[in-house]
C-alpha cells in the first residue's frame, strides 16, 4: 500500500471496498436546475450514487446537500467518479451565497466492509486497541493542513440543525477510545448488530455500538445489508485528494491490525514503540505512523497535517471528552511543570531538606543510612 495522486490505485488488498458520504451547504436541490432534478439527478443515478434525502440528513432540510457512494474499489474509475462528484455538487450553489460550501454543519463519513475484521474475533479486537491507543492522534490527523476537527465532532453544540439530537449527545462524532480501553482491560468489550430501541440507552453501558454519534460508528456490525464500520469524525471537503487521503489512512490502520494478528512477531518491536505512554505527543504521533505505514512520504502527509492542527483550541482539555487518557505522559508532566511557579517548587525543596536535615539530627536512619 502506498499514496498515489489522482486516479491512480492505491494497492490496497483485494478485501477491501468501502463507501463515502459526502456532505456540503448552501446547495440548491429543489426546483430547476439543481442538484437533486433533472439532468443532475440523472447524472448521480448513473453513477449508482444515493441523494440523501431531508428524512435521511437534516442537512437536506437546512439548505445542504449529502450523496452517498455506493460500494467502491480501488480502481482508477472509483477514484474518478469520487472527483467527478465532487465538482458536480459545485455546480449548483444555494441561496447563501455564489459557492457551494463544506462548512461546520459537513462531515466526511467513511464506510469500510468489516467482514475482514469479524473473520478472526483477534483482528476486531487487536484493530479497537490500535484505534482507541491512537483515536486522539487520528482526530488531528483527518483533515487536511490547517484544518482542525469541526468544533461539534467532540463538543455538545445546541445551535443549528442538530439541536433536538444534541441535548443528549456529546457531539456529532465523539471519541471512545476511553470507553473501549475500559472494557477490553474489564474484560466486557461486546460489540455485535441489535437493535435495542428503548433499551438502548442502558445498553450503552455494555456495548460500545448503542449508537452511530462516535468518530468510529461499529451500529452496523453484523448488520447483513450494512457490515461496516464507520469513521465519523472529518470535516467535510469537496476535495478528492483529502477524500483518498483519508480513505488511505483509515485503510492502513485495519490492515496493519489485520497483519498483526497474522504475524504479530513481524510487528512486536513497532508495537512496543507505539504502546509506550512515556512520551510526548509527537513521539506517539511519529511511532503510530510507523506502525502503519511503510512508506516516509506518506508519512509526512499526515504528520504535517498533525503538526498544524495539534494545538488548536477545539483540542484544549481533551481529557474530559472521551479520548483514552495518559497516553502521552510526557507531555502531561511538561504542563504540569508549566503549571506551577518556580517559587512554590524552591519552597518545596527547601522544606524536604529541613526534614531530613531535622530527622538526621535526630539519629533517625534515611534511605538506608
């Protein structure tokens, strides 16, 4: 597997197909002339594409716009529809505006077929623990550079076209990699296709699938129309080279658990380097791309995307949102250091050696002297 631009195939293994939903505003898709009508719609259907409807996006409803893929290859004629549709949505501006638009309201939804995943319970397993040590690093990773996560992904938001949804959500792709840690270390981890209607808010304490609003959605597993899982959590673009990047991203990181559980010798030096919490972010960031790319220029893409975005302020206390904690302590302790006033540390010290000082006098014995 490597990066290509353009058309060209990926090389990605035979197993994998996938899907997307694209999503962009100020889209005009009623009356003549629009996206959703006539020539248009005609141009979509021939291309087996899906126009999401306002009962299926509430986008829709609001002035936007959502098409959805059918299954896709990675063929040079997949990669080109991609595009193609891409600038076909410019076509057709709303009201709002001379351009149509990806805007905050826009997510990229990206579907992969789980069958490979579910074949072996150790590939599912093994791919939740690479996602859940990594989910934090993914979430700065998805975007193009210079363009941090959508600040409603991972933060309740009342405003705008979710508002009814959002009071009992945490935002429109949350992070679970706490949740999913805390249930493989508890030996609880269940994730399965069922459908719990009334009862699924207390099943959310046992399942990690109750509901599709996380950045990884696995509500379709086992599902015999749609067994995929999801990644929930990049802006929207109508760029066809974020969409491959993102989909080459995504790819890597269910291969690389695929072929961990197949030869976990081959990968046991990388995995120790990756699982290492005693580092900084950008350590964590450099040995997970190790992990799951061979390649030091597909590498870069995704680091510099990293790099631009790492301190953005939708990113400020993210312990509170649902990423797995600690996983960078070194940074932690560098803010702590930062915390605390060089004074109150001079105090301390000086203090600690009174004590002892004190307690020598005293003919008590101190660290074994």
């Amino acid at each position: 597997m490597e990066y290509t631009k353009g058309f060209k195939k990926l090389n990605l293994p035979e197993y994998f197909k996938f899907g997307i939903e694209i999503e962009a505003n100020n889209v005009k898709t009623k009356g003549e002339n629009s996206l959703y009508t006539g020539e248009s719609a005609k141009y979509i259907k021939d291309k087996n594409w899906h126009m999401a409807t306002k009962k299926e996006e509430p986008l829709v409803a609001e002035g936007g716009a959502e098409l959805v893929s059918p299954i896709l290859h990675d063929t040079e004629k997949d990669w080109k529809d991609i595009s193609d549709i891409c600038e076909h949505i410019k076509k057709f501006p709303g009201k709002n505006g001379d351009e149509v638009v990806a805007d905050e309201k826009c997510g990229l939804h990206v579907h992969f077929d789980a069958e490979s995943l579910l074949k072996n319970s150790n590939r599912m397993r093994t791919f939740l623990r690479l996602y859940a040590e990594s989910e934090e690093i993914l979430y700065k990773m998805c975007n193009d550079k210079n363009n941090p996560i959508r600040k409603g992904a991972i933060n309740k938001d009342l405003k705008g076209i979710h508002f009814i949804s959002a009071l009992w959500r945490k935002g429109m792709a949350a992070p679970s990699g706490e949740k999913i840690l805390k249930q493989i270390q508890n030996g609880t981890l269940k994730v399965s296709y069922k459908k719990f209607g009334k009862l699924r808010m207390l099943a959310s304490k046992y399942k990690l699938d109750e509901r599709r609003y996380y950045g990884l959605n696995l509500t379709n597993l086992g599902n015999s129309k749609k067994n995929t899982v999801e990644f929930r959590m990049a802006n929207g673009t109508l760029n066809p080279d974020v969409i491959k990047q993102n989909v080459f991203l995504y790819a890597s990181l269910i291969n690389t658990a695929i072929e961990i559980t197949r030869n976990p010798e081959k990968y046991q030096n990388q995995l120790s380097d990756f699982f290492n919490i005693s580092v900084g972010e950008q350590e964590k960031a450099d040995s997970f791309l190790k992990l799951i790319m061979q390649n030091p220029n597909d590498r870069k893409i995704y680091m510099e995307r990293w790099e631009s975005v790492k301190n953005a302020e939708v990113f400020q206390k993210n312990s509170s949102k649902g990423f797995a904690k600690n996983r960078f302590k070194k940074d932690q302790f560098k803010e702590i250091a930062a915390r605390t006033p060089y004074e109150m540390v001079r105090s301390a010290h000086n203090y600690i050696k009174e004590i002892l000082s004190n307690t020598r006098d005293k003919g008590v014995i101190v660290d074994g002297r």
